[in-house]
C-alpha cells in the first residue's frame, strides 16, 4: 500500500500557506534576542585584531571605569570551560577549542574577551576602550601558494575516506578518445541570515536556560552541559523562530557558551547578539576550494574515467578541522567503473569552516557539471543527451538499486518547460539585440539523511491534536509541513493539530540539517500518530455504550472529524466524544523514529535538472539571469507550497554563488575586508528573474513511512553550473572561476 493510499483526505502535499506568518508579520514571533527578562545585561565581544600570534598584554583599565560596566572576561580572568563534544561525538560545538582558554591567536576576529554592561551601548563602549597589545606573525592564508602544505584529512570526508580509487583509473583513461581535464575554483562564501546569531542565557541556581538561534537545540544543550560541568536535564534550550540559517546555525559557536559564562559571572540574564562583521568571523564559512577534473570518454559519450581532486581550506588544527566534501556527488552521479577521488586540506589562519547549504554538492557540481559540458562541447552532443548516456541506474558508489530515482524525468520536464530545443548549440549564435543569450543546464543531487527523532501526540479532550517534537522552525516551513500529516491520519481538519516546537522540554529531535528535518521527524509524527489512532480505536470498540463497540479495525473510517463505519456512516462519533464518555483528559503516544535497516538496503538520493537562460552585455560583459526553471524528483511533497518556496530559494542562493557571493581576505593581515552587505554582495530583487520549480511525481516506498525525501538544499546544487555553461553559450568563453564576473569576461 503506498503512502497515497494510506492516507484518506490527501490534506499532505496541498499548497497551504504557513502558520506561523501572521505572527511573523505581526512581530509576536519572538526570536532568540527576544525575550523579555527582568534586570537583563548585554554582553558585547572583543574581537582579535590580528590573524595569528598571541596576546602579549590586556588594558582594561579604562573599560572597567566606564559607566555600567559590570564585568570584562579575558584568558586571564574569566573561569574556565570544560571541554566540549563535537558533532560527531553527539554535541554541538563547532570548534575543539575552549573560548578564553588561552593567550594564542589562530584568526582574525578570534573571541579574546566579553565585556557585559547594563546596557548594550555601554557594553559597546567600554568594548572600544580595551587596549591589546599583540606578539603579532605572519598569517598564513592564500590558499593558492600553500600547495604544498596541504595534508591528508585526519577523519573522513563526509563519511569517506579523502582517496578513493574505483576500478582501474589509468586503464580508463587510456581507452577514452576525448578527455576534459580542467581547473575549477570556488571563493569562500558566508551565510548572511537575515537574523544574526544571538543568545541570552539565564541562570536559576544550578540551572541554565538559553534562548538561541540554533538548528541544533539538544547539541547546544548537551555541548553547556559539559561546558558547564552540570547534568543535560539542567540545561533547556528554546528557539521557537529562526530568521534564517542555512547551516551556520547548526554547530555551537564560541560566543554561546560565553554569553552564559557571563550571566554565570555577573548573576544576571545576559544578552549577547553577533553584529553583522561578527557573522563573517566567528559563525563559519563555506571553504574555499581549488577542484580539477579530469573525464575521458569514447565518441559515443561513454565515459571511461572520471577523476576529481583537490583542496580547501580549513582553520589551524587548535581550533578543530573541516574539510569541504566538494567530490560527495561525484561518487555516484555517473555510471563510469574507473574513478579517482582526492581530497586535501589547507589549514590556514581563518576561522572554522562550516556546513553551508549543500555543503560539498554546491561547490562540487560546479566542477563536475561544468566539466560535463565542455565534454559536450568536444563531443559535439546535446548536454542532456551526454548525461543520459552516462545515466547511472543503480548506485555506482555502492551497488544498491535506488529507493527512487526520477532524473530521466527532471530532464524531460526541465527541458520542456524551459525551451531546451529552442537552443542552438554554437556559442554566440543567439542574441535579443545587442545582447548575447545564452542555454545552459546542470543536474543536481543531494542524498536523503536520516536521524532518529521522537514525537508525542496528543489528543486532547476537545478533539484537538496537540503534536511535539523539540525540532526547529528556521523558515524552512516545518510547522506547516507536518500538521497534515497528523490531519490526514486521524481524519481531523488540520486547522485543529498544532504542533510544538523548538525546546529541548520536547521529545528530543535532531539537527534540522542536511534537508533531513521532514525525512526525520515527519516519520516520527507520522508514527505517533498511527499509534494514539490506534489507541483511541482500542477504547472505543472496547466501550459498549459506543456505536464502534467491537468492529473490526479494518472497517473503521475517519473523515471531518468523524469516526464512523464504513458500510454505515451512521454509526458514529468523535474523538472528543470518546475521550469524554471514558473520562479521559487526553490520549497519547510516542514513537521513536529509526532507520538503520532501510538505509541498509537502498541507496537514497533526489534528483533535478537545472536549466538558466542568461544575457550577457557584450561591451561591458555583464551578465544577468533572465529565466530559470528547475524539476526535481524530491520523493513526496507535503505542502506544494512551502517545498516550492524552498526550491526557490535554493536556486536564488545559487544565483548569488554564480555571480556575486565572495568573501574577500587581506592576505597581509589576514582580516576580511568586506564584512558586511553593503560589499559582501547577495541577490537582491534586481538580480532575480521569475524562478520555475517544478515537481516529478514521485511515489518511493522504500524512504519512510511518509515517503519524503527532503527539499531544503537541492535546489541550490547545479546553478552554479548551469550558469556558467549558458554564459559560455552566451559569449564562447568558459569562466571555471566564481563568481563570474565581467573582469573574467571582457
């Protein structure tokens, strides 16, 4: 029985609008800078102002004389933190090392002391006052001129190892008649959420309440936890609203444990909010990557080897190692039996790298789907067709067959809605007056996560449903996604569920990351559900005085609100009725979601293709995205809507990655010279064209139990490319370094 069928009012997959956008408009959404609390104190950082040394000596003393000032911490005042767990030891910190644990300077805007005032502007003040003097060395950054200092991972890379060898490379090589072998370059790139990472941190004796912006509450719980040296149960954490994220947001920063370090300190709730420069130095980054591919193929497109290698950079081993997993899709995007992956690693003196939206994917299918086109080129073949002539039927990586895999179908649905045969291959050849025009397209893919997540639900003595989960709300649209869910199950109208979020009083739940949060914690609900429905039925047909009273399971219904029997809709009644006759104030049940097995079994992925017409000025080589239309095979869409909005949005971020996004170092001094939005330069209305998504149906009854596959970060993975290859349809030049700029055109 597939999902379709189990499920009566078919509410899930419907466009609804989101339930949280009144208060959002309204401002009675509260965000974690937010909460009112009595006798409240502001905690400001004081940053590095070098990018490798050590702190020789702190002045304080004018900053402790400034009005309102009620505490300064620096390495040799401030008591000391315990280690922390990392994301793979099941916590949440994002860096190995302790904040204020000593005098050393790994990175610019390194956090080496917090100044907390009554007020946020005296806090500011006195902050300038603090005189550092440094034992300052030559940072360590281009990236480019340290080659040859670049080293093996120590840990995997995204769950495997740096070098991979499959089949036999160099005989693939040799059997190929065409070969691509190029270099391809991405800069480093920062999140910029609308809402900046910020915490208040309130003490209660032995315990410890955080209000914070995090896609991870239970990792940041049990991250203070440790820091603190206080049992998990001792630390809540809540965050009801996010304002955006995309994987900055999903490791504990330095800044949180020291915003309750201070309201420890100074025994009052403290505020600490990161300002807009703060964002490009202590929250994580996209790595920058140097990427060669190599493809060999027979005339007939067949390809024979595939090689993808490289490096990125990555902070000083003190603070911890992150690799950028640029060669993940490679592995298993293609049908070709010799393949060659290599990754190394650059530590520089730059913060922690973090998990930026399709980390790896993003900046790997430039590469690679980059270099799939200028295979094309030499092939003269249609790009589509070169990709379905390397059409992997079942996992190369692995060997296991697809859960579901509907890239075929995101082919033909992208081309046709975007015009493909309208192209005419031959760089150059398509103009709209004085402007170049331009066709390219890129496949995507990003694989589908699972992590074991709980849900309670409720029914309540009114009817109502009250579902919980302590997952997250970032904008991404969880609360509105899953209601249906719970409404098509029990038959209820889905204005009557509400569902709970964002505190780790909550049934535990996972990081809202890797697209996974409705793969995840929608099985999760999907489960409880099932089971209070099972527990009201059992009630009723084990009541005389209900018309239910010992009929079968199978021959019981729920539509409107009513639970009747099929063959007589007569006989029936309600769930508050049940619930009320049997004295009862609630029933509920929980349920684990887990997913070992299944993950064992299937190889797991979603599919699109990507297709982008640009203009290019041919005078002053400035490009501008025209139109852009993506489909995608994403498994089942619980709210049309919201999961269009998603895409969307990916493919918006992608523009900016295209064109625009890059985070620019001063190589002498090792500090950003562009951390802010007025330089650091994002999409804004101007640069966006009208965005198409579109769905492939999708029906895999292998993924879970609600067969979602998760949409959040597909929809950014092949813009680049696909970019990249209509302007080199547009003007006959290849640009293989983003952002494409008009410096790298004319």
């Amino acid at each position: 029985m597939t999902q379709a069928d189990k499920l009566m009012n078919a509410v899930t997959g419907k466009p609804m609008d989101r339930v949280d956008g009144r208060q959002k408009v309204a401002g009675t959404a509260l965000y974690s800078a937010e909460y009112p609390q009595k006798n409240l104190a502001y905690a400001v950082l004081i940053d590095s102002k070098i990018a490798r040394g050590s702190i020789k000596s702190i002045d304080l003393s004018a900053a402790e004389k400034a009005p309102g000032v009620l505490a300064i911490l620096t390495h040799a005042n401030a008591p000391k933190l315990k280690p922390m767990p990392g994301y793979t030891a099941g916590g949440g910190a994002a860096e190995n090392r302790i904040p204020l644990s000593d005098s050393n300077i790994y990175h610019a805007g390194q956090y080496i002391g917090v100044v907390v005032a009554d007020t946020f502007e005296r806090a500011t003040h006195a902050a300038e006052l603090v005189r550092v003097t440094y034992a300052q060395q030559p940072p360590l950054i281009e990236m480019e001129k340290l080659r040859e200092r670049a080293v093996v991972p120590k840990g995997k890379v995204s769950r495997r190892p740096a070098d991979v060898l499959r089949g036999n490379f160099q005989q693939g090589l040799a059997e190929g008649t065409v070969r691509v072998e190029e270099t391809y370059t991405t800069p480093v790139e920062h999140h910029n959420p609308m809402e900046p990472h910020a915490t208040t941190a309130v003490w209660s004796r032995n315990r410890l309440t955080v209000y914070d912006s995090t896609q991870n509450i239970f990792g940041t719980s049990k991250t203070l936890a440790a820091a603190f040296g206080i049992p998990e149960k001792n630390v809540r954490v809540v965050c009801k609203f996010i304002g955006g994220a995309f994987g900055c947001k999903g490791t504990m920063w330095s800044h949180v444990p020291l915003a309750a370090l201070a309201a420890r300190y100074v025994r009052r709730p403290v505020k600490l909010v990161l300002t807009r420069p703060e964002m490009f130095t202590g929250v994580g980054y996209r790595a920058q990557t140097e990427q060669q591919v190599i493809l060999a193929a027979k005339e007939d497109g067949k390809l024979t080897a595939i090689a993808h290698q490289g490096i990125s950079d990555s902070c000083p081993e003190a603070i911890g190692e992150y690799v950028e997993p640029f060669t993940k899709a490679t592995h298993m995007m293609y049908a070709c039996q010799n393949m060659q992956i290599s990754q190394r690693v650059v530590l520089v003196n730059k913060g922690q790298p973090t998990f930026m939206r399709a980390p790896g994917e993003a900046s790997g299918t430039f590469a690679l789907e980059s270099a799939l086109d200028e295979l094309a080129y030499e092939l003269k073949l249609d790009p589509i067709e070169l990709r379905l002539r390397n059409y992997a039927d079942t996992d190369p990586e692995t060997k296991l067959p697809w859960s579901s895999k509907s890239l075929k179908e995101s082919y033909a649905l992208g081309a046709e809605k975007f015009g493909w045969s309208r192209r005419n291959p031959e760089p150059r050849s398509m103009r709209d007056g004085r402007y170049l025009v331009g066709m390219g397209m890129a496949s995507a893919t990003y694989p589908v996560y699972h992590f074991p997540a709980t849900a309670v639900t409720k029914i309540m003595l009114d009817g109502s449903v009250v579902v919980q989960s302590g997952t997250h709300e970032m904008g991404t649209g969880t609360a509105t996604a899953l209601p249906p869910v719970v409404a098509d199950v029990l038959g209820i109208p889905v204005e009557r569920v509400r569902f709970e979020l964002g505190d780790t009083e909550l049934p535990r739940a996972p990081v809202s990351g890797g697209s996974a949060t409705i793969s995840s914690v929608g099985t999760a609900v999907e489960g409880a559900t099932q089971a209070v429905r099972a527990k009201v039925l059992a009630i009723a047909r084990a009541d005389r005085r209900s018309p239910l009273y010992k009929i079968p399971a199978t021959e019981i219904a729920m539509e409107n609100g009513e639970i009747f029997i099929k063959s007589d809709r007569t006989k029936s009644e309600t769930y508050a009725s049940i619930l009320q006759r049997n004295n009862l104030k609630m029933v509920e049940a929980s349920f684990d979601a887990k997913f070992d097995e299944a993950n064992k079994k299937y190889s797991m992925h979603s599919f699109g293709a990507q297709f982008a017409e640009v203009r290019v000025d041919p005078d002053f080589g400035h490009v501008r995205v025209t139109r852009f239309v993506g489909a995608f095979g994403a498994g089942r869409i619980m709210n049309r809507k919201t999961a269009n909005s998603q895409l969307i949005g990916g493919i918006t971020m992608g523009i900016g990655m295209a064109l625009l996004e890059e985070t620019i170092t001063d190589y002498r001094s090792g500090r950003i010279v562009n951390p802010n939005l007025g330089e650091y330069h994002v999409p804004v209305n101007a640069d966006i064209p009208a965005i198409e998504a579109y769905f492939v149906a999708e029906n895999d009854p292998h993924i879970n139990a609600i067969g979602a596959k998760g949409i959040g970060e597909i929809g950014i993975t092949g813009v680049a490319a696909a970019i990249a290859n209509a302007v080199y349809h547009a003007t006959g030049k290849r640009v293989r370094s983003l952002p494409i700029t008009l410096d790298k055109l004319i």
